[in-house]
C-alpha cells in the first residue's frame, strides 16, 4: 500500500489558507483589495470583536453576476490575467485568485452582489463549500461577510491573539490601504462605533491630516527625486521631530504598499550624520518603477516585491531623502519647540526660506573659516604656530571662484545665534551647530580622500594620557593625521603633537584632542566608513566655535557662506536645528495685530 496519499481538498484548502489568511487583518486586506480592483469609490466595512466573529466589507464597485460570483470562490480563478505573460507589470493588487477560496475555506462566508444591469445574487458558503446561491435584491457593488474566523480549524483560532490586539493590526492594515488609495472614500466601524472616516484626498499630506491630524502632516518634510528609470515622492520626518512621536513606516511600489527592510535602511542611511544614533524616523515613500524592473509575484500575500537590480533603487530612495533633508523645509519651523510649548493659535506653514540664498554666498579659503587677518587671536593653548609660509605649501586655490552675492545683514544674539532678515520672516542660525555641521563634512572628505591643511607647532605639545585614552588614539591614529593631526608616541602613553588642523582661532588644540580621545574611548562602531562618521562627529563637535564665541562681521559672513556648502546645512551631527525659521505671520499674531 502506498504511503504517499493525496490530501483531500479540504485540507489542502486550509493549507493553502495558511499563506493568505493570517489573521482578521489579512481577510480585511484581502477582500478590501478585491473592491478596489472592481472600481469601487466607496469601501465600508464593519468588524466585531476584532474581526474574529465578523467581517462585512461593501462597496459600490462593478459587481458580479451570478456565475462570476460563483466560480469567485474557486481557486485560481480569476478575471486579472489569462497567461503568465500578464504577470508582468500587473497593476490589481489582486490576481492569484486564492483569496476568497481560501478565506471561504476556514470560515462561514456570505457574498452579495449585483451588476448595474442586472439581478442580485447572494451565495452562502462554509468550510469551502456552497450552501445555497439565490436571488436578491440590491444595488450595484457587492458585500461580502465573513463569520467565525477559523471555526473549523480550532489550531488556528488558538493562535489568535485577543480582540484588542486584532482589531489594532486590522485597522493598520485599513490605515496602509487609506494611505495608497486615496482617490477612495473609506470607513470603518468596530463593535457599533464608528473609527474611521476618510473622504478622498487629494495628497499624501491631506490623507495623513485625515489620519492623525493637520499639525502632524504639517511637520513632515516633501520628497520628489527621480533617477533612471525610478521616481520617488513622499513625505518624510524632520530630524529634529525624530523621534518625539512614534513611528510610521509606510512604503509603496507601483502602488502597491508592501514591507522592504532593504528600502527602509536606504532611507534611514539619509540620516546619517542628523539623527541620533538609534533613533528611527518616520517614513512616508511612494516609488514608481517600471512594471518589467519589479516582479510583485513573489508571496501570496503580496506584501513583498523582487527587483531585478536592487542597488540602484536603493540608491535613489536614499539620495531622494537627502536631498529633502538638505533643503531649509527640514529645519525647526516656529513651533512649540521654538516658543517653549505654548500653544500656537494656528497651525504653522512649513517654512519657505530657500537654501540657495545661502548657497550663494561668497567662496571662502578652503585652509580655514575665519580669515586670519580678521582680528587679532591667541594660538591654541600651550602652542605656538608657525606661519603659512613655513608649515607647508597653501592648498590649490578653486579654478572657478563662485560668483559673489550680497550675504544679507547678520547680527549676532547672546554670543550664540545668528539672525538675518528674509522677506517672510526671520531666520536664526545656531553658530555652535552650524561650524558643527560644517567642519564635520569637511573632516569627512578629508577622511575619504585626503588630508586637512594643517599648521604645525613652533614648540609641540606633550600629551600623558590613560591607559583608555591610549587605546583610543592608537585605533584612530591614522585618521586623526588625516584631520590634520601629526603626532608621535613619546614612552609610556605620552604623545608629542607636532601639528593640528585650525579650523577657527580660538581653536583649542589639546582640549579637542583630550575631548575627542575620551569620547572615543570604548568605541565599538564596526565598518570603516561608520568609524570615520563617529571620529568627524567627535572632532567637529570638539573643534568647532562654542554659544558665548563673539564673532566679528566677517566671521559670521564666512560662516554663512560655509555652512551653505553643506550638504544638510539645517542639522548638525547629532540631529538638532542649525536654522530656525520664524515668519512674520506667527510674529504679528503673537504681538496682536492679527
């Protein structure tokens, strides 16, 4: 007698179940899907007990006649392709058609349907078979109800989790529909109280503020890059809001949304250098690529994609959020932040100022921020610098100097800010943040390609150091000669400095070092190019201008136009606002006259 035995169909349904019914939040996915793909505008549904007693979803899509309703319930049967070459760039969201069977198979499921031209039909079916199919009357659409969720397969309800758990992942499976059909009229009732009612959106923004409120929406930061074949848009979070709300990821391919770890590091690696460490942002991405580049046929729940050449995509997600980063949209607006927590009498605008006034500025010596000439300084303490002329040749001066623009006024507030005056408002710069940012990314190339001009010591500095600290210069010793430092070991843990980098001149040299070696100490980043962001952080937060810095008139213009070279001039490296914006609107408010 043979061992191997073909299963009956009702068990081979309830495995085949397995993949594309999970829980009540895969059924409502699953059959919200299906109204979509029948053209429906408006989608209702209602849940009990977290969709594990029932599930009714109707809409008013084209509806079915009594013969498609039927063979709905058959597997594999579908109206969405007709031969494998259809898999390629299908749009439905639907097309297996696995997902009524096998619902229908561990469920009591009740379809009623109509065509615009035609009569009602209602099909009653259970365990995966048909009960009875009669007529009805009705409008065009179709409802379609599922009860008792896993009634004859009593393993599967075990591993169901309360209804207050269910009824949450539910309705974040509506929440990700809401969010990538917004053309559609959406609601949702759980246990005869409405939760959600969504009228179509016009944007991504609007949808959010129908989500979670105006004041939210209104705080994220737009995306909208394309590179080759692939055009990303969206919404993603300010690095100064990271991490003070909780955290929503939501992306989408060809609207379709789905869960890509890959495509969410990209995002997060955007990042880099403005956030804290460990702090995950909030993610709104929508990416069109072309249907023959991406193969949606990949799981049967359709949550993930395959791309034929992965790098690239991954690519442009992360240039697209850099880019939105980089622009003054992702600076601290004047909200509660600015203002201490008092509440705002209306919802602020996102500010307006555009980066390229800054970017504009002046070129400015590569060697140093502040010119030399400009006032009169003391060498770093305990050193002595030789002139330019004997540390070494100058740096190649720019074959093309950038065309020189007015720099606007600047005023310098409590030895801290910076503030200039714009048509729709003022903005303020944090000086401290500001050098911050830039010295970083100067360090940084100079870690990536080459050294940093450097002034060397008429009489050198002797280090003692701990036995930790030693640790820390000998793992990051070549890069710090690459910042500009020479250094040799002198016995024991004792260093002699023969040169430094001079990034201003009220630089402190052997603070700097001491600082940046005992921060470091007891680092563990993994990867070259993670340890060159930690020690570029670690010295420009340690070498750049601190609040209480006076600063003369050419200073903060040399400033300025350095810090809008940058890359993301509105963040320093550990995510905090280098520029304010405050509009004259909020100011004439607080002030009364409007």
């Amino acid at each position: 007698m043979p061992r191997i035995a073909v299963l009956p169909n009702a068990v081979a349904d309830q495995i085949a179940a397995g993949e594309v019914v999970e829980r009540p939040a895969s059924v409502a996915k699953e059959l919200v899907e299906n109204a979509l793909d029948a053209g429906a505008t408006t989608i209702e549904l209602v849940v009990e007990e977290g969709g594990r007693a029932l599930i009714r979803v109707s809409d008013d899509g084209g509806g079915m006649d009594r013969e498609d309703a039927q063979l709905a319930l058959q597997r594999h049967a579908t109206s969405k392709i007709h031969a494998a070459a259809d898999l390629v760039g299908v749009a439905s969201f639907g097309f297996r058609g696995e997902a009524l069977p096998a619902i229908c198979s561990v469920s009591q499921l009740e379809i009623e349907t109509a065509t615009a031209d035609g009569a009602g039909t209602r099909v009653r079916a259970a365990a995966g078979a048909i009960l009875a199919v009669e007529d009805v009357a009705r409008r065009r659409g179709t409802t379609v109800s599922v009860a008792q969720l896993f009634y004859n397969a009593p393993a599967r309800q075990r591993f169901l989790r309360g209804a207050r758990s269910e009824w949450r992942a539910l309705a974040d499976a509506v929440t990700t529909i809401a969010l990538t059909r917004r053309d559609v009229r959406l609601a949702l009732a759980h246990d005869g109280k409405s939760a959600l009612a969504l009228p179509p959106a016009s944007s991504l923004r609007a949808r959010l503020a129908g989500l979670w409120g105006g004041r939210y929406a209104e705080e994220l930061i737009d995306v909208d890059d394309v590179y080759g074949p692939t055009h990303v848009r969206g919404l993603v979070e300010r690095p100064v809001e990271v991490g003070t709300q909780s955290r929503r990821v939501h992306l989408v391919v060809n609207q379709r949304a789905i869960r890509d770890g890959g495509l969410t590091r990209a995002a997060e690696a955007a990042y880099r250098s403005t956030i804290p460490a460990g702090a995950r942002p909030s993610l709104f991405l929508e990416l069109t690529v072309p249907g023959e580049l991406v193969d949606v046929n990949v799981h049967p729940a359709k949550t993930e994609v395959r791309f034929r050449d992965r790098w690239p995509v991954e690519r442009t997600v992360e240039q697209a959020v850099r880019r939105a980063l980089g622009t003054l949209d992702s600076a601290a607006g004047a909200g509660q932040r600015f203002w201490g927590g008092a509440t705002l009498s209306a919802p602020l605008q996102p500010p307006t100022v555009d980066l390229e006034v800054l970017r504009a500025a002046p070129a400015m010596d590569d060697g140093s921020l502040f010119a030399a000439g400009d006032a009169e300084w003391d060498a770093p303490r305990g050193a002595t610098v030789m002139s330019a002329a004997a540390a070494g040749p100058a740096p190649a001066a720019a074959e093309a100097a950038e065309p020189p623009v007015e720099v606007p006024p600047l005023v310098q507030l409590r030895r801290t800010w910076l503030m200039f005056e714009r048509e729709d408002g003022i903005v303020l710069i944090d000086q401290h943040s500001a050098h911050e940012r830039v010295l970083f990314e100067k360090f940084m190339q100079a870690l990536e390609r080459g050294e940093v001009p450097s002034q060397r010591l008429l009489f050198p500095m002797t280090l003692h150091l701990g036995p930790a600290e030693a640790d820390a210069f000998e793992a990051n010793r070549e890069s710090l000669e690459r910042l500009g430092f020479e250094i040799d070991g002198f016995g024991g843990h004792a260093l002699i400095v023969r040169a430094v980098p001079m990034p201003h001149p009220r630089f402190d040299a052997e603070r700097c070092l001491r600082d940046s070696l005992d921060a470091l100490t007891g680092d563990r980043v993994a990867g070259t190019a993670a340890r060159h962001e930690r020690l570029a952080a670690t010295v420009a937060c340690k070498a750049a201008i601190k609040a209480g810095d006076a600063l003369s008139g050419d200073e903060m213009r040399a400033l300025f136009a350095a810090l809008a070279r940058t890359t993301l001039p509105a963040h320093d490296v550990h995510g905090r606002a280098t520029i304010v914006h405050l509009g004259w609107d909020e100011l004439e408010r607080r002030f009364g006259r409007r």
